[in-house]
C-alpha cells in the first residue's frame, strides 16, 4: 500500500492545474516494488509489534510538472475475523517523501517499521489488518479527495492475539493467618506481623504429588518485604522448555517474589514406569524456572527411589520441577517447506502475498536466516529464532509496477508470478511446473489427423493419382 500511495502522492499538484495533474496515470512515470512483513504474526494484548515495510519508488519519466514534497498520513486498524470486532493498532502514522522523485532516473527509498498495539482486552484470535489513508499532501495540496477511494483502505495480512491464561485468584486473606492452596486444597497456620510462621508447617505429598515443609519461625514475606498472606501451588501443564533433558512434572509456585529463612523443603514425586528410556533415578533433580534468565537452574536435590520422590530447599517461589538430563541433543536443523505465492499474476503494483513454514526438526534451539529474491535479487530477509520442534510461518507482501514474469526463491523454494493486464495474463503456476493433462475436447480427431498427413505428403498423393488414373 505504501508505494501506491506514495506513487499517486507524488503526482504533481500545482495551483493552475490540479484536476489534470491528478488524472495521469503514475505507472506511466514510476517503478517500484515493496514487501511489507510483520515482525510478529503472534502478538499479545497490549503488547508493542511492528509493521515493517521496505520499497522503493523510480521515475522512469519525467513529469510534466515539477513538486518538492509529499505527505501521507494513514492509521492502522485489525478486524477480529469471527466477532467483526474492530480495534485500532495505530491511530496516526506520518510519512514525508523529500524530494519527490520528478525526474527521470530519480528514487526514492524506504525503510520503514510502525509500532502497532493490540489494546487491552482484544479478543483472542485472528485479525485481519487494515491500513487507511487518512490525509495525503503535495508541496501543501490537499488531494485526499482527488485519489480514488479505492486506495483509501488496503488489507495488509493477518495477526493472531493469543489467548494469555488468567491464573486463579489468590485465597481471601484472614489477618494474622498465612492460607496455603496446595492442588485445590485449604490449609490454614497462624503467621506473626513480621511474617515469621507461629507452628512448623508439615504437608506430606498433598495428592501425592506435592509435600511442603516449613519450620517454626521462617520468615515468610512477600515481594514487599510484608507478611506472607497465601501460598498457592497449581500444576503447570505448559512449562518452559528444557534444552538438557525431559521435564517429569512442573508446578507453579505463587505469589511471584515470595521469599523464606531459613529456606523451606519441597518434595515433589514422580512415577517412574513414565520416566524417559535410559533415564537413571538417581540422576533426577529438581529445577527452578529463572524467568528473567530464561533458563532452568538445577537445585541441589535428594532422591528417594523407593518413594518415588525427588526433595530440594527452596528461598524463593518460581516455577519448579523435577528434571531428567539426557543425552546432548541433535543440533538444529531448519526445514523450508509449503511456499505459497498468491496471486500468481496480478496488474501492476498489486500486491502477492508470499509465504513458507519454517520448522526447527533438529534438538537444540538455532537460528536461520532466510531471504527472499526476487528474479535472483534479495528483496529481503528474517533472522528467526525456533527452538526444537517449533515452526513457525514467515509471510510477506511485494508488489512490482513492471510487467513481466518474475522469479522468486524463498529459502532454497522457487516459484513464480506474472505482472501485466488481466486480458493478456498467461497465469504461471507456483513451485515446480507440471505439463498439464491435454484434454479430450481438444485432441486431435482422425479426420484432423488425416488432413494434417495429407497435407504435409501431398507431393507423395499427387504421384500416386497420377499413376493410377494415366499409367494403370
């Protein structure tokens, strides 16, 4: 979208002629191409992405009236693709283009990244993103009203505001008492105002999973140095990802910054029909979940196999599990696949969504750089981050004012699209070519064939006749 609107801003507006500055058409003056990508196709709510776009504008001839500057001003807005919920990501945008390319062989560039937001409360789900000409200007005309309002609005691609889980709420606080919710069930001990426990605290794997030990006057307070009112402990069914190892079992400790001295004991048990082959029990141990870090830090750990139970001393509430180290993992190995290039022919400066699935096969978390070229020029690129077993979609829009058949290689996948009118499009397939299947209604006939024969040996029928009707 970027691109024609700059190319239709950057027609020349001047005080005597206006109307018929604005009525040429701008791929008779410009080239251009763009791509614009997202540098996130998974957001959440109220958190800060950006649209990121990069093109650039040629005069190919000189135009009849000369102009030093073009504004464009455009807000962004997605639409919730089930509800039809509209938000806005960006209300105001600006744009100047200085000077406007007028002559012959002069361009233009740009590099451009718009801070977009989801706003609190945005339904989870797929939007789809929309960008709208609010305002366009050259050296001070206003001609907004003059572009056609068929370029007021133009789909940029879609987003996903993924769905944040809501953890309970914390236990009613009861004055001069600590609550501690263990897996859904209540305990109450008295605790003092500077947040040392009155009795010792002795949970015995609560459901069989969890067990708690705190003595007698540990200092329980939480992130404000307060008493502590509640402890809670959930299981964590989405854990963070352990590089090293499997993870056997995780539970979430809240509230988040609580801290106790002397440190409390925590036992966690596990099953061992379901440990990890080649798994040896006395290796297991329990982790902490640091999040600024974001890794997992081994705690010194004691493992009772015939219990089934793996115990380590905790000073601080995170989440916690029981970890099995294994073998050093396969290096990551980055697979391209399901290249999609849609349309494969468009009429000039529309634009062709291109896509591929980037997947992480191999065993450890990697980098990959993938680029994007254009008839064998890179029109852009990605650094992308997976870790083992992740996948991830890169998608991107790019639009071409020339006409003509363009190549596109998109990590080591090729395929291709067509610019030019609609009535003269020979449209060319994505990906590798296949001949296609002729079809019965237009094969040749017997009769057909014969008189292509005839035809083509006509010298050999015309001997023949001759002999037959004169020599025979």
């Amino acid at each position: 979208m970027a691109v024609l609107l700059f190319l239709i801003a950057c027609l020349p507006i001047t005080a005597p002629l206006p109307v018929a500055a604005i009525s040429l058409n701008p791929f008779d003056y410009f080239e251009g191409d763009y791509c614009i990508t997202f540098s996130e196709n998974e957001v959440q709510e109220d958190k800060v992405f950006y649209l990121e776009i990069n093109g650039q504008v040629e005069c190919i001839q000189d135009l009849p009236f000369g102009a030093n500057q073009a504004d464009i001003a455009v807000s962004i807005t997605a639409q919730h693709k089930e509800t039809g919920d509209v938000v806005v990501l960006n209300s105001a945008y600006s744009v100047t283009i200085q000077p406007v390319p007028d002559w012959e062989g002069d361009t233009f560039a740009m590099e451009l990244s718009i801070p977009l937001i989801l706003p609190a409360g945005s339904q989870p789900g797929e939007y789809e993103v929309v960008a709208h000409l609010e305002q366009a200007e050259v050296d001070g005309w206003d001609i907004t009203n003059l572009i056609p309002e068929s370029y007021h609005s133009y789909s940029i691609g879609t987003v996903t505001c993924a769905e944040i889980p809501v953890p309970p709420p914390p236990p009613v606080e009861i004055p001069g008492h600590i609550t501690l919710d263990i897996l859904g069930n209540s305990y109450e001990y008295e605790i003092w105002d500077d947040g040392s426990i009155a009795e010792s605290v002795n949970l015995n794997l609560v459901e069989g999973e969890v067990g708690i030990y705190i003595s007698s006057g540990t200092l329980c307070l939480d992130r404000h140095d307060e008493a502590l009112s509640y402890i809670s402990v959930n299981g964590e069914t989405s854990p963070p990802d352990y590089e090293s190892g499997s993870i056997i079992t995780a539970y979430k400790f809240a509230p988040g910054g609580a801290t106790f001295d002397p440190s409390l004991e925590l036992t966690l048990s596990y099953d061992a029909v379901n440990l990890p082959d080649e798994t040896a029990e006395e290796a297991l141990h329990i982790a902490c979940y640091d999040y600024s870090a974001r890794q997992w830090t081994a705690l010194k750990s004691e493992v009772d196999e015939r219990a089934n139970t793996v115990e380590a001393k905790v000073s601080h509430f995170s989440t916690f599990a029981i970890i099995a180290d294994s073998a050093p993992p396969a290096p990551a190995s980055f697979v391209i696949s399901d290249l999609s290039i849609d349309p494969v022919h468009v009429e000039p400066g529309q634009s062709v969504t291109i896509s591929v699935r980037v997947s992480n096969d191999g065993g450890t978390e990697g980098s990959y750089t993938l680029k994007l070229l254009i008839n064998d020029k890179q029109q852009n690129s990605w650094e992308i981050i997976l870790g083992p077993g992740g996948s991830k979609t890169i998608s991107c829009q790019v639009g071409k004012t020339r006409e003509g058949e363009y190549s596109v290689i998109m990590g080591g996948l090729s395929g291709k699209f067509s610019v030019g009118s609609v009535s003269s499009a020979e449209v060319p397939a994505a990906g590798p070519t296949q001949e296609p299947e002729q079809d019965s209604a237009t094969s040749p006939t017997p009769n057909t064939s014969l008189l292509s024969w005839l035809l083509e040996h006509w010298l050999l029928v015309v001997v023949v006749l001759y002999f037959a009707v004169f020599v025979l």
